[in-house]
C-alpha cells in the first residue's frame, strides 16, 4: 500500500490597518461582507485552501491579552494591527491564478482603495502547518 503524498501548505498573512479616516466598526464590517463577498468564490475556484480574518478590534485585542498575560505583557509588544488574514494554498500557481484573474484585477484589488491603509500594511508569505485542526491533534 502507497503511502500517501503530503503536501507541504503555503500561507499568505496580511497585517491589514484601515484608512485613518474610517470607523473600527465599518472597518470589520466592510471586510467581512462587502471585501470577503467580492473574494471568497474566487478562492474557492482557485483551489485555495483557506480564507480566514481575525479581527484586532479595541474591544477584544487588549482587553483579552492583558487578562491572558495577567499584565505583564509589554504594551509595546502587543501588534495594533486592525486584521490578520490569511490565505492558504497548497501552490503558488494557485493563488497567482487568483491575482492574475479578471475579477480580482477589475473589482477585488482596486477594493483594497475603500478601507486598507496601504502605507501600514505588511505582507508575509511562509509555509503552514497545522497541529490542532476542528479540535482533535494533527500527527
């Protein structure tokens, strides 16, 4: 019996900050319906892995690490970006399809304009692994 061929994942990770003009609120929300709605069955077509967002709102990022670290956490060390997403792919040839389609030149990208601050933004691509997925270990 053949073992079976693993496939090592690829993880593009956005550390998104919205326009300085924009509300925290509108923010999140425009990332999560209006962005997310523009890109999601354009990844799904492109055999991207994942899509997810974590969303650093005031009303979570501080408040619940100061708890986690009971205080002792730098506020220096604590990131103020207003989201992390992160694609996952299991080729790259698979997320330049996505970049190079008419869709995501014409409606996804030129979007970006409507709430990312383009100056704060960072980008890193790595690989990915996962070690607990839908609860139960990975081995």
């Amino acid at each position: 019996m053949a073992t079976p061929e693993i496939h090592r994942l690829y993880a593009m990770t956005i550390f998104g900050y919205k326009k300085t003009d924009m509300a925290e609120e509108d923010y999140h929300d425009y990332i999560s319906n209006t962005h997310a709605g523009h890109l999601k069955a354009l990844l799904a077509k492109n055999d991207i892995v994942s899509y997810t967002m974590q969303h650093n709102t005031s009303e979570v990022n501080v408040p619940m690490l100061e708890k986690i670290y009971a205080g002792r956490l730098p506020t220096g060390n604590i990131s103020d970006c207003d989201a992390i997403i992160r694609i996952v792919f299991k080729d790259i040839q698979d997320y330049l399809r996505v970049r190079e389609d008419p869709h995501f030149v014409s409606v996804v990208n030129p979007d970006h304009l409507n709430f990312a601050d383009p100056r704060r933004t960072r980008f890193a691509v790595g690989w990915f692994e996962a070690h607990i997925t839908a609860g139960k270990v990975v081995s």
